[in-house]
C-alpha cells in the first residue's frame, strides 16, 4: 500500500501510518532494526493501555472476594495509567515539530499540531458524554461535554506542548515545579469557600479546570506539558545521533531523573488521607475510592491513601512523572541498547500503535461479565479477551485500513496540512 508523501509522491508505507499511533512519526513505522527508531517508547505505550485493560476490566469482573486486589493494585501502579500516556502523548509534539522544521512551514506545522489535537478533544467530548451517564447522571447535558478524561487532556497536551516548546528547558522547568507546588493550594481555594458559598465565578471557574469528573484534571496536569517537553527534547537529540553511546547517555539521564523525581513524590506526599479527611472528597479525587475497594478485604486495614498516590495532588504528580520515567529508562535499556526484540517486544509496539482505538473497543465488551470472575479465571478471561482485542485491531487495521478508528480520523486531520501547504 502506498501513500503521498510531505512533497506529494507516492511512498510505500504500512496503513497505521499516522501520527497518533506514533510517537516518533518516521518514514517507516515498521522498520524496528533503524538506530533511529525508539522501539520503547511505543512499547511502554502498548504496555500502559494493557495495564489499563486490566484494570477497567477488574473493576467489573471480579467477584467481591477478589474485588480487593482492583482497589490495592490499581492504586500502586496507576502511574501506568493516564499521567503515562499524557507524558508519551507532550513527548511526541517534538518529534512532530523538529523533523519537519525546513521541510514544511511553521504554520502547517501548527495547523497539523492544533488539527489532531481538536480532533482528539472532539473524541473526548463523546467519552464525556457515556462516561459521565453513568459516573454523574448529576451533570446535564450540555455541560457533561467536559470534563478532563485521558483523551481531553491529552487533546490540549499537543496544543500546551507546542506553545511550551517556544520557551527554553529552565525556563519550562521553573513553570512545571511552579504548577507542581501551587496547584494544592489553588485546588483547595476553587473547592472552598466558593462551592459551598455559590460563588458563580468560583464554581465557572473550578468547572473549566478541574470539571464535573477529573480523571486528569488542568491542575497540576499542565506541568506535564512543561516538564515532559524536556526530556523528549534529550530523547530527540539521541535520536538524531543515533550512536550507542548517546543512547547510554540518554539512559542515565533518564534513570537520574526518575530517581530524584521519586525520591521528591514520596518526601512530598507521604501523608495519608482518606475521602473524609480530603477536601473535596470524592468529588475532586475520584481515585481516593479506592482505598476503601482496598480495605474491602477482611484482613486488611489501610489507615489513609498517602497523597503521592492520590491522582490530581501535586506529590502524585511528581511521582507519576518519576516512575513513568524509570519504566521508559529500563524499557529503553534492554529494547534500544540491548536490541532485545522478541515477538513479546513486538505484540507490545503493536498495541501501542493501536492504544487509541483499544482504549475505545476494549469498553464496548466489559458488561459481558459482572462480579462473576475469582483471580485466576479472571487472568485466564483477561489475558484471552486482551490477545483477542488485538487480533480485531490488527484485522481492522490491516484488512480495512482501520477505516473509521479514531487512528485513520487522525490520519484524515493530517491531510489538513499537506492541503493548506498546497
């Protein structure tokens, strides 16, 4: 199959080509033996929407003794979750701009950027709409079109990252930390006294940044965008290198860094909280649920969920971005340095290019079973509902160019550019 290239000739390249189910766009996303390829980096994606996978599904299928392990699991590994893919999603704007600089305009540049980043937000507003149904019949439509889930932030991440790209690495390190150790301080003042006291501008206001649901809300979320560009412009840099030893270095960049990012998360957010003692509760911290699925187990007593685990505080944040960045190192060392490249290797950087439409599908099936699965039968009913997601993914994509995913739309939106260059 072929498809035109940035100068209008026709190129061979595989149907998944498009910029979403890559996160370092090069001519060939297949040719995994090039020194310029960063093999990890789709692989870490394709394991982050696994881990995703399992945990929605276990959140539906196992039954009330092992419902435990949902609530202890999730809540330890969330980091895996969408700080992860918010982080690898800001990471690939700079690839998206620096390998088309002097070969494409800045403003198709932009165009192409802002393009794919509406469209994923229009996706989102749609997850919105079925999610907060059934979360918060509460909120009426319209307004249930917002709200901040994976999707949205990372619509706006390719928007924020772009702009964020304008500034110099200290300059986007100062605003990151700044975001980071304000935005507690700042969510609390939006929470009180203005949502209790009908403060309209309070209530517009925590609305438009935090929303009815924060999954992933603008505060402290926005110091991914300042933080992340930084280390993908180091990530670029080997790239273009491409030598062995600008890969180690990369790789002792990237280890320091989780190290002291960790190190700070956990001296940060070593205080337990629980959704009483937390304001705004459940409301404003959807996860902190989960330490009473936890505690759910007879044997167990968790006094508090420290808030380094509690997704939208500023310590969870730092240690989200630390570990993500520790995965990405060790992936990174044995796939990229070490060359290992067996068929596991493989099936994970396929399901990272197709995470997008399987964050989408894998949902359509989860009301198949309820509470029903004990921990081995739910393994054994995961792991085949998983290979099977991909098996249809691959279908669909190879067989039916992926026609109507949410990667041929990005795809669609692409060609935006190339026709406004013309």
């Amino acid at each position: 199959m072929s498809i035109e290239n940035e100068f209008g000739t026709a190129t061979e390249s595989p149907p998944l080509f498009n910029y979403l189910q890559e996160l370092i766009p090069l001519e060939d996303i297949r040719d995994f033996a090039s020194p310029k390829r960063i093999g990890s980096i789709d692989f870490v994606k394709g394991f982050a929407i696994v881990f995703i996978m399992l945990a929605h599904s276990a959140a539906i299928w196992l039954n009330s003794e092992n419902y435990y392990l949902y609530g202890l699991l999730f809540a330890l590994l969330d980091f895996l979750g969408p700080s992860l893919f918010v982080f690898l999603s800001s990471l690939s704007v700079i690839f998206s701009i620096r390998n088309k600089q002097n070969i494409l305009p800045s403003k198709v540049i932009r165009m192409r950027i802002f393009s794919r980043g509406i469209m994923i937000i229009l996706i989102a507003t749609i997850y919105n709409v079925t999610s907060l149904i059934i979360e918060r019949p509460d909120i009426p439509f319209p307004l249930n079109l917002w709200g901040w889930n994976i999707l949205m932030f990372i619509g706006f991440s390719q928007i924020f990252s772009y702009f964020a790209l304008r500034l110099t690495k200290l300059s986007r390190a100062i605003l990151g930390i700044a975001i980071v150790l304000s935005s507690n301080f700042i969510r609390d003042l939006l929470f009180f006294p203005g949502i209790e006291d009908g403060n309209l501008v309070v209530i517009f206001v925590h609305f438009i940044v935090i929303g009815p649901n924060p999954m992933v809300p603008l505060l402290p979320g926005l110091a991914i965008c300042f933080i992340s560009t930084i280390f993908g412009e180091y990530l670029y840099e080997a790239m273009n290198k491409g030598t062995h030893d600008a890969y180690v270095g990369l790789y002792r960049i990237f280890m320091i860094w989780s190290i002291i990012l960790i190190l700070i998360g956990i001296g940060l957010g070593f205080q337990l909280y629980t959704k009483d003692t937390i304001l705004g509760g459940v409301t404003e911290y959807p996860n902190i649920v989960l330490l009473d699925v936890a505690n759910g187990a007879a044997f167990l007593n968790i006094p508090g969920m420290p808030e380094l685990l509690i997704r939208g505080r500023g310590p969870n944040l730092l240690y989200n971005l630390g570990a993500a960045l520790l995965v990405i190192s060790i992936c990174f060392y044995f796939i990229d340095i070490k060359k290992k490249y067996g068929n596991f290797v493989k099936m994970f950087v396929y399901y990272g290019k197709v995470s997008l439409s399987l964050f989408f599908v894998h949902q359509i099936f989860l009301g198949l079973f309820s509470r029903q699965f004990d921990l081995i039968l739910f393994l054994i009913t995961d792991l085949t509902y998983i290979g099977l997601m991909g098996f249809c993914m691959y279908i669909w994509m190879e067989y039916a160019n992926g026609v109507g995913s949410p990667e041929w739309l990005m795809a669609a939106m692409g060609k935006l550019g190339k026709k406004k260059r013309k």
